[in-house]
C-alpha cells in the first residue's frame, strides 16, 4: 500500500512569481529602505513600482484589473517583500490592497466593484482601515464613531486610532454605528461599512511618532461632520461587522507571512555576519554559542512558515480556517520576532548599528506581535474555540 505524501513545495507558478518579486525588490536594495526609515517618507517609488507590475490587485478578481489569485500567493508575495530588506516598510505600503477591499468583492454592488477596486489596483487610489478606536480596541462591537443618517448622505463624527497609510491615502474603509448598540439583538448589530473619500476638510488626520515603520505612517483621525454618500455604504445597512470580518482571516495570513520573511531576512544576515567575523582568530560562526540560537530561530520560522500557508490553503480552498490564521499569525510573529532578537545578539554592536539594519527589522517585527490582534486574545481565541474552554473575558 502507498501512501500519498503532502507537497509543501511551492508550483512552477509561485516558484515564478517569487522570483519576479525577487526581481523587482531588488531595485530597492538597504539604502533605500535606511533612508526612508530616517526620513520617514512613505515609499512611493516602491508602491508605484509594485502597481505598474501589477501585483496590487493579486488577490482581486481579474474582471477589476486584478491577477485573480489567491490568499497563498498573495502571502509569498509579503513574505518575499518583507525577506527582501523591505520588512514592514514594504509590506505596509501594499498590505492594504490585498485583503482591505475584499468586503467590497464579497459584498459590494457591480457598479461599486466597478468603481472602486480598478483604481486601487492600479495604484491610483491609496486607502486607509478606519476601523479601530481609541477607546474601544479590539472591542470592535463597541466603537463610538457614528454615522447618522441624513437624505442621500450620512453624516459621520467621531475618531479612529493606529490608522496606517492616512498621511498619503485618499480612500478610507470606514466602519461606523449607524444604529444605537441597545437597538440590537447582539452588540455587532447596527454597524455599518463605508469605502468612501477621506475628505480632510472633515477629516483632521494626526499623525503618531512610534518605535518604528516610520516609513509607514501611523494616525489618530478626527472626523467631525463628514458627508459620506448612501452609494458608499457596502452591502446593508447594520451589517458592517459581519461584513469586516471576511477581511480578518486573510489579514492575520498575510502578518504571519510578513512576520517570517522579516524574520528570515534577520536570520541569513546574522548568520552571513558570522560566517565573516573573525575574532580570537576564528569566525564567530564556528562557535555553538552563535549557531546554535540561529538554528533554533531557522527551525521556528519554518515551523510557522508551514502554519502559515496552511491557513491560506484553507482559506483558498473556502474552508474554515480561521483557528489556523489566528496561529499563524501568533507563530509567524514569535518566530520573527525571537530571529531578529537573536540575529542583533550574534552580530553584537554592529547589530545595533543601523547600518546594518537588523535593528530596524527589530523594530518594525513588534508590530507584527502587537497588530491586528494581541497575542494574548490570539491565545483566548484559541483556548475557546479550539479547546472548548470556557470564555475568559
């Protein structure tokens, strides 16, 4: 009797794409990233250059401009951004694109579909996720930025927080309380979704200095009196969180993939570094004090990079998936995380150097920890739908 075994190599196809992604970072090689990072100046020539190839739209339906792919591509994509040297700098100037509109392919009408989704493809439009608040977190049921119903148009006051991309973006994805939260059967009930202009005249968009991404950025919005059209309302009124949610698995997949290319590009630094360092007449690299922690850090990152790619088969295949995104997201990140940290400790001094910019990987790999969920509700999540133990918060 044989036995069929599982394939985790990739395709010729992926195995193309990867290397055209390959390709193209390569024309934005560390000096790029470094300055823009000391700048802090969004990475428009990269953003441009990823639209004109037309990677933007991987994941968007062919019909839009975009490749018709799917989530698994769309992850190497990140993946191999963020391994380039790019890290979150890069990824964070597209990530939007892949996952942010997909309650618009789901649920939006023809004409929206029509309207919205080719423009961001082709990098003509930048959108932001307006989506969490300063005083409700990953609370989402109870966010306060409500949006009041006023003829053809809704009238939107209240404020958002860690919104990325809004210095550039002119779009935003908005999610906002159309309904008071009493007049619903269940708290996720009366929330609306909006894709709609970010009109500045009602917008005051503050930006947040942060640890790093600094190339990415990071604001508080202030919206007060911002007219938003009925023909921008996604799907149903009051049906908006149920709608958010067909964005949040792909977008856990996506962090985990960016979190293990990150780590991976810390990881091949390291250990290049040591395999050249010469000291007490001898390369670092020869001594199992340095191997060692880069090994252990090796085997993590493919343990979460399998993780990973197991969750957007899932997702691809339209099978639940959302226990497996949770812990991609959470392995990706630790794992990336616990590379760069050992990647800065093997290289020493020169690792907390910038120019050599694991430090910067450093960084910019919390994030990945942090957002779009805390390890801690990651592990509850887990705890309870997984394991079947009782709620604990």
């Amino acid at each position: 009797m044989t036995e069929a075994l599982l394939d985790f190599s990739l395709t010729a196809e992926q195995e193309s794409l990867r290397a055209s992604v390959q390709k193209l970072c390569a024309q934005f090689g560390d000096d790029y990233w470094l300055a823009h990072d000391r700048d802090a100046q969004f990475p428009h020539e990269f953003h441009r250059a990823f639209a004109e190839a037309g990677w933007l739209g991987i994941a968007m339906p062919e019909a839009y401009g975009g490749a018709g792919l799917g989530i698994t591509e769309a992850a190497l994509l990140m993946q191999t951004i963020a391994a380039s040297g790019a890290a979150m700098s890069g990824a964070s100037s597209i990530h939007m694109n892949i996952f942010g509109l997909n309650p618009v392919v789901v649920f939006g009408s023809e004409a929206q579909k029509q309207r919205w989704l080719p423009p961001l493809i082709a990098g003509k439009d930048k959108a932001c996720f307006a989506v969490t608040e300063p005083n409700a977190g990953l609370d989402t049921t109870h966010l306060q930025t409500k949006a009041v119903r006023d003829g053809d148009h809704y009238v939107v006051k209240g404020a958002k927080v860690w919104i990325s991309t809004a210095q550039v973006a002119n779009k935003m994805l908005l999610l906002a309380r159309t309904n008071p939260i009493e007049q619903g059967k269940k708290p996720s009930q009366g929330l609306s979704l909006f894709y709609t202009d970010l009109d500045r005249t009602f917008v005051e968009v503050r930006e947040i200095p942060k640890m790093g991404r600094a190339a990415v950025d990071s604001n508080q919005l202030f919206i007060d009196g911002l007219r938003v059209p009925v023909a921008d309302r996604i799907g149903e009124e009051g049906r908006g969180f149920e709608y958010i949610l067909h964005g949040l698995n792909p977008e856990r997949i996506l962090v985990g993939a960016e979190a293990v290319g990150i780590g991976q590009a810390a990881l091949w630094r390291a250990a290049n570094y040591a395999k050249d360092r010469i000291v007490f007449g001898r390369p670092i690299g020869q001594n199992q004090s340095i191997q060692h922690p880069l090994a252990h850090a090796w085997m993590e990152l493919e343990a979460a990079n399998l993780m990973t790619f197991k969750a957007a088969g899932l997702y691809d295949a339209g099978k639940p998936c959302a226990a497996e995104a949770n812990a991609a997201k959470y392995l990706g990140a630790e794992a990336g995380y616990k590379a760069c940290e050992t990647a800065m400790m093997s290289m020493g001094g020169y690792g907390y150097a910038k120019e050599y910019h694991v430090e910067r990987y450093l960084r910019e790999v919390m994030i990945c920890r942090i957002a779009p969920v805390s390890p801690q509700m990651i592990l509850n999540y887990i705890a309870e739908r997984v394991l079947g133990l009782p709620k604990s918060y």
